[in-house]
C-alpha cells in the first residue's frame, strides 16, 4: 500500500470558533491506482489533497506514504517526502512564464541537485512522452492551455515520483483538451504510475479506476459512473 491515511480530522480556528474541514477521511492507495476524489467546492476535497501532498498536516489521525510516517517528519523531511515521492499538477499551470518548457520541467530536477546535462535529458524526455518535443524551446504564452498542462505533466512526472497527485488538472481547458489529458493520464497508469486526482466534474472522475466522494469532510466510496 503506497497511501494510508487513517482517522484524518482537520479543524481550522475562526475566532473562538473551530471549523471542522475534514471529519474521521480514513483513505487507503495501492501502488498503480488511479482514484478520483470528487465533491463540490467547500467540500474538503482540496483540504485532504493538501494533506495527501505533505503541504498541511491534519489535526488528528495517522498517514503513511510509502511506508513512512508523514506526521512524524519535521518540516525540512516533509519537503523532502513531497521532492522524492509526489509529482503535482494543478489547475492554473503554475508554469514560469519567463522560462521555457524544458526549464520548467526542469525545476524539480534542480532542487534535487541534478547535474545540468542530466536535467536536460530527463526534462527532454518527459517533454517527449506527453508529445511536446517540438515546443521544448517555447515559453508558456506560446502554448496553448492544453500544452501548458502537459508541460505541467512533464514537470510533475521528471522526478520519477510514486505517485501524481492532480488537482482540477482539467478546470481550465476546453472540453477538446480536457479529453486529451485524460487520455494522457490513462496512459501513465497504464504505464504504472499512482494518480489521485480531484475534480468536481463527473465526466473527468469517470476516466478513474475507483471513486471517493467527499461531502462535509466526510468521504465515502463508489464504483465510477464510467
């Protein structure tokens, strides 16, 4: 089991008032699972992603990834638990847009301390694999949403981590790109890779293995309405 979350509450502090945002998410992820976790906003669907990626840490309950104690990392461990086993995408890009494609996707081979000329095959390499090969050399507003968003894909992948994890990877594309990143998301499990990917949309939850549906903080699970 490469994911385990057990007994998770998140309570956040308005005041004098404590504002539950995730109640008793108890979540488990075998390695190659594709899971989708739907829900509307204020659901408590990015709360649990944000704890899932080691960016926030729960107010109670266990998580292991990967076999290791998240909640029992300090804060330098924890980034280096997001570095070495979480590959993000999100829904905005989050590309630079001064640099190119392949500096982009560069970027997390950079904090790891990889030689140069070893960057640059590995971000060639993702760059190729998500069909941007001829637009290594473009800035983002040279590209088009679609190829903004593999280009992400290619960042978040370069690392060779355990798991992509993809928040609304879809929510600002047309409906013709949005296709094709499924597809390309299709593809990488296919290949082996762990994705858990939230989204609010029922068409884009569909293209998962398996289903979680948080309302209230609270999850529970269904077959996709594929």
């Amino acid at each position: 089991m490469i994911l385990k979350l057990d007994h998770i509450d998140k309570n956040y502090v308005q005041g004098r008032l404590v504002v539950p945002a995730l109640r008793d998410v108890s979540l488990h992820v075998n390695a190659g699972e594709y899971v989708a976790i739907m829900g509307p906003s204020g659901s408590g669907k990015s709360t649990l992603m944000n704890i899932i990626g080691c960016l926030d840490r729960p107010s109670s309950g266990t998580y292991f990834l990967d076999g290791k104690n998240v909640l029992a990392c300090d804060d330098q461990e924890m980034a280096r638990m997001r570095l070495n086993n979480l590959g993000f995408v999100f829904q905005n890009f989050q590309l630079l847009p001064r640099q190119t494609a392949r500096e982009n996707v560069e970027l997390p081979l950079v904090y790891a301390g990889v030689r140069k000329a070893e960057r640059v095959r590995r971000a060639e390499l993702a760059l190729n694999m998500v069909g941007l090969g001829d637009r290594m050399n473009f800035n983002p507003n040279q590209l088009s949403g679609g190829q903004k968003q593999r280009v992400a894909i290619a960042r978040a992948m370069v690392n060779r981590p355990k798991i992509l994890l993809a928040d609304e990877p879809t929510g600002a594309l047309d409906s013709r790109s949005s296709k094709q990143l499924m597809n390309l998301f299709a593809r990488l499990n296919a290949g082996g890779v762990t994705i858990v990917m939230i989204t609010h949309a029922p068409e884009i939850a569909a293209y998962a293995r398996r289903v979680v549906d948080i309302f209230d903080g609270r999850i529970s699970e269904r077959a996709p309405g594929r």
